[in-house]
C-alpha cells in the first residue's frame, strides 16, 4: 500500500492521469504545502496540462506556481475526493496564493467525474 503524499503516491496519481480527457487551457504548476503530517510539514508541486497531471515533485514549484497550503487532514480529504479544492477555499480551509484566474482555468479538469475516479482509485491504493 502506498502512504499517502509521499513521492511514490505523487508519482502514482500522475501515472493515474495520464489517460484523462484534455481540459484546452487548464495547465498550470500546482505546489502543495501540507502541514503536520506523520512526516512533518511538506511541500510537492503537481504541474498539469491540458487538465492532466504531467509531472509531481517533492521540491516547491516555480515563480508562477499557484500554491495551496493545508492541513494534513484536509490533504488526506481531497485526496480521496471527499473535498474539493474551492469549497476548501471558501470554507477557509485551503489557502490559495496565485493567479486567480488560472486556478479557475484549473478546477473543470479537478471537477470532473474521470478526475475524481483517478482519486479514488489512488485511495484505494492508499495506506490511510
């Protein structure tokens, strides 16, 4: 089982996508900042293009990165689709830096039924 928003789990969620249908326009670099895991704070970037995820590294993204920081409970919750990312934000649970308009370019490929099929199919791969 893999342990959740580690490299191999970040590794496997892009090998998950791949096949997702394009979203024209939604690509963009997202950097992930979660705080108290088992771990300690950590922070991976997701880039996406055309609303696939491409690459996922374990290292702060670029200067034009969108970044999200959370907590690891509500992590563990988008990553089981159980919460999406703007109902986190207007619920203060996810806290946003970064083009706004490239994040909402973003949330039709995270809001669709394929991608949250690829989210479920890692939990059920995911120790947590």
């Amino acid at each position: 089982m893999l342990q959740p928003l580690t490299p191999a789990w970040v590794d496997r969620y892009v090998e998950l996508g791949q096949d997702l249908p394009s979203t024209p326009g939604a690509s963009a670099e997202v950097e992930h900042t979660v705080a108290k895991t088992p771990e300690g704070d950590v922070t991976f970037t997701i880039r996406y293009e055309e609303g696939r995820p491409v690459s996922g590294a374990f290292e702060p993204g670029g200067g034009d990165a969108l970044r999200l920081a959370m907590t690891y409970p509500d992590a563990l919750a988008l990553a089981r689709a159980e919460l999406d990312v703007p109902t986190g934000f207007m619920q203060g649970r996810i806290k946003l830096v970064g083009s706004s308009a490239r994040f909402l370019a973003l949330q039709p490929a995270l809001q669709r039924e394929e991608h949250r099929a690829v989210l479920r199919s890692l939990a059920d791969e995911t120790d947590a």
